[in-house]
C-alpha cells in the first residue's frame, strides 16, 4: 500500500522535532556513528535507532519478529524526542530513508531546517554485505546474490517474495545504489549547507575524525573524546534459515508447541545449560564462517554499477572512480 507523505507528517508540529537525520544506508557504519553520536552531552538520539515513520513507502507489512514496535502515528513519532534537552539537539538515525522516495519530502515537511546525513559506500562491497543481513534478518531467502538479483523484476511486481519478509522494496538490490538519484531527492528538499555525503571508507580508516566532521556539521562541541564503537559488524552467514527459526520458536516462541518443548526442557536443564546449548548450536549449525565473496561476481556488479560510481563522482566533485578503483574496470 502507498501511503500519502502528506498525511504522515504535519507541517505545524510544536512537539520537538529531530534536528538531524542520518539517512543511510544499511551496512555502511550508520549504527555505530549512531552509537557515538548518541554518547555526546549535546546530542539526544533515542534508543530506537531506526523508528522508519518519516519513509511511510518503507513501513513494514507486518510486525517483524524480534523487533521492537515501530511509532504509527505522528504524535508517537515525536514522543521518542520529548526527553531531549532544551541544550540538546535530537536525532534519529533511519538507514532506510535514503532508499525511500518519500522520506526526503516527509523530513523536509516536518523540519525544513533538519540536517541530513548520508553515508555511501562503494556498490559492490555494500550489496555483498547488504544481501548478507537481509539473509540474517530472513528479509532474503537466496542465498546467492546473483540469484537474488536476478529475481528483482519479479518482487518488484510483488512475486517471489520470502513468506517472513515484512519489507520487499528492500529487495530491489540495484536501487540501492542509484547514489545520485537519492541525493538528489534531497538536494531538491534542502540547501546544501544542509547535507553531510560521508564515504564509508573514510570512515573506517578513521572514526574519530569522522565523527568530529560529523559534531562540526552540527554544531556542537567537536573536541570532546570520541568513544569509538564497532556496531552491527558482519561476522558471519546464515548457513540455514530454516534452523534459525526452529532454534527461535523453540527458545522464544509463544506457541503451544513452543511453549510445551520449553517447559520439558526447563524440567531438565539450568537456564545456563540452556543458553549455551542454543549458543552452541546458532554458531555451529545456523551460522558458518564468513567467506571472501565471489571475485567473478564482484567484478560483474563493479561493471554493472560503474556508470553510477561516474555519476557520484561528478555528482559530488569527487574521484571516487579512482578512490573506489573503478579506474580499473574496463
């Protein structure tokens, strides 16, 4: 279902508002400049990193499992800002409203003086560790990327879409690197004093002059310590889904059936026991070790995505053609 942007927000809101919105994307460091943003005395971000109401075209078709309850209304929205301090500036940290084609004019509705706060990465390494949390959250169910992209034509028109997937768009591999086509949405809601393009590179090289790029960008204090925080960080692949959510329902599930295997298993085990059984097997049987991604496939998507990575480049009067190493690709 499309949602209308204008009835998702109210231009006239005299609740506080965030000040600041990091918009994406997923797997590109947003959790953990979240984390070190959130630690500075001047900046309130509530602990609900990804509340998603300002992209209602993103809002999940169902509750996912194992997921905290998103706001579904305005006023819930912005209660998740009320504790912030009259010193404080607030902000929210949604790694899906860059992808989103409302989100630019939902933020810009309700706070047009909002600063914006991109993060990119070079397209091949991000689809490779995108598509491997989509497999880790059960929003993908292929566990070959190839394979995945190849069936985007057909979830765009709402076919092979994974039965525990509550957001297919996510799906659409490709426009997740339509770089320029994002920004753009921006760049057509605010000034450009008002958007910070961070490049996840940079960022990873060094954290700490990042974020207090990011602290000057906002105008708060930028010479305080910075804590560094490794967030959210792929370690592993999901070897089975299926035995991912056997393992959940019987750990956490509600279920009658559910319920009578833990109640045998209580009889007979310590909690201890049990946790480090079902510790046990998510690492050896769910989860395997990381693996180098396909060389063949990355070439391919490097090849394929070369055009945007000029796009960006003019785009941002940057030579991430070189700093990416698309100079090579012929």
């Amino acid at each position: 279902m499309t949602v209308s942007p204008d009835s998702a927000v109210a231009a006239d809101v005299t609740e506080r508002r965030p000040d600041f919105f990091i918009v994406g994307h997923p797997k590109s460091g947003t959790t953990a400049l979240y984390e070190m943003l959130r630690r500075h005395p001047e900046i309130y971000m509530p602990d609900l990193k990804e509340p998603g109401f300002l992209a209602p075209d993103m809002r999940p078709r169902f509750q996912p499992p194992r997921s905290p309850p998103l706001p579904t209304t305005l006023a819930g929205y912005l209660a998740l800002f009320a504790a912030a301090g009259a010193d404080q500036l607030a902000g929210e940290a949604t790694s899906s409203y860059l992808l989103s084609l409302q989100a630019a004019h939902c933020i810009a509705r309700l706070h047009p003086e909002a600063r914006i706060i991109a993060v990119l990465r070079e397209p091949a390494s991000f689809l490779h560790s995108l598509h491997l949390q989509l497999l880790r959250v059960h929003i993908e169910s292929k566990g070959d990327l190839a394979e995945a992209m190849r069936l985007e034509p057909a979830r765009l028109a709402g076919r092979e879409i994974p039965r525990r997937c509550p957001q297919p768009q996510m799906l659409a591999y490709s426009q997740h690197v339509r770089y320029v086509d994002q920004l753009s949405r921006y760049r057509a809601a605010f000034p450009p004093e008002q958007m910070l393009v961070l490049i996840y590179d940079e960022f990873r090289r060094d954290n700490e002059a990042t974020v207090r790029a990011v602290r000057r960008f906002l105008g708060v204090e930028e010479r305080r310590p910075v804590q560094v925080v490794d967030a959210n960080p792929t370690t592993v692949r999901m070897r089975s889904q299926h035995l991912d959510e056997l393992l959940n329902r019987v750990s956490v599930g509600r279920g009658p059936v559910s319920r009578s295997v833990k109640s045998g298993v209580k009889l007979l085990t310590s909690r201890g026991v049990r946790q480090s059984a079902i510790g046990t097997v998510q690492r050896r049987v769910v989860n395997g070790s990381l693996r180098q991604p396909d060389a063949e496939l990355m070439l391919g998507l490097r090849r394929r995505f070369k055009g945007e990575v000029v796009a960006l480049s003019d785009y941002l009067g940057r030579d991430l053609v070189a700093e990416w190493g698309y100079d090579r690709i012929t």
